[in-house]
C-alpha cells in the first residue's frame, strides 16, 4: 500500500493562498489516480480534486472550481494542490489519496485505497 505524506498547511488571511504538497513512499504511485479530500469539525469528508495518472485530466468540486488547482509530477511522484483566493469555509483537515482506479471512477467517491495523515489548513476572516 502506498504511503502519502502531505505538507503546506497552515494558517492564512481569506483571499490568502496555499500550497498543499503530497509524497508518496513508492514509484509505483506514478500509475495511482491522486486526489484530495477535505474534512472540517463536525463535517462529512468531502472530495476537493482529483488528477488522472497522466495528469491530463482533473476534477474539482464545484465549491473550489477556478480557486484550486491540482497538479502532479511522476518523476517526483508527488502531487500538489494550489489553493488560491481561499475563504473562511475552505478551513480543514486536508488529505491526499491515491487509488488504481481512473479519475473518471475514483472521484465519484472516497473508497480509495491509500490516506495521508492530513495537514490542516485555516483561514481567517
């Protein structure tokens, strides 16, 4: 099983920004659909993005459409999350996963196969 390690949490200003970064443990997880959910006090976890294994396609969730932007790098095998004009209600615990799955399926759900501990994101009003 694949291990994630996120990093770039913090605090921020709204209308701040934020750089959400995830390391995975084996180079197998250049060939993993990798994502990112969210999860605030007393909140469902709830989907944010998703990337497909080549990167060509993603997926957002419409309350961070055109604020967020999902991005990977295979050579790295890392995937990162730009968080940009962010609002008092993006404030989370923020997870990155991975599943075999393609990003068509995997987004549709949160059965993936591979967590993060989490990182937390803040922001102020």
């Amino acid at each position: 099983q694949v291990q994630l390690v996120e990093s770039g949490g913090g605090l921020v200003q709204a209308g701040g920004s934020l750089r959400l970064s995830c390391a995975a443990s084996e180079r197998t997880f250049s060939y993993y659909t990798k994502g990112w959910f969210r999860q605030a006090p007393g909140k469902e976890r709830e989907f944010v993005a998703a990337i497909s294994r080549s990167g060509g396609s993603t997926y957002y969730a419409d309350s961070v459409k055109g604020r967020f932007t999902i991005s990977r790098d295979n050579a790295k095998n890392t995937v990162t999350l730009q968080a940009n004009s962010l609002k008092p209600e993006d404030t989370a615990v923020y997870y990155c996963a991975a599943d075999p799955r393609t990003a068509a399926d995997a987004y549709r759900d949160s059965r993936w196969v591979s967590w993060g501990q989490g990182t937390q994101v803040t922001v102020s009003s």
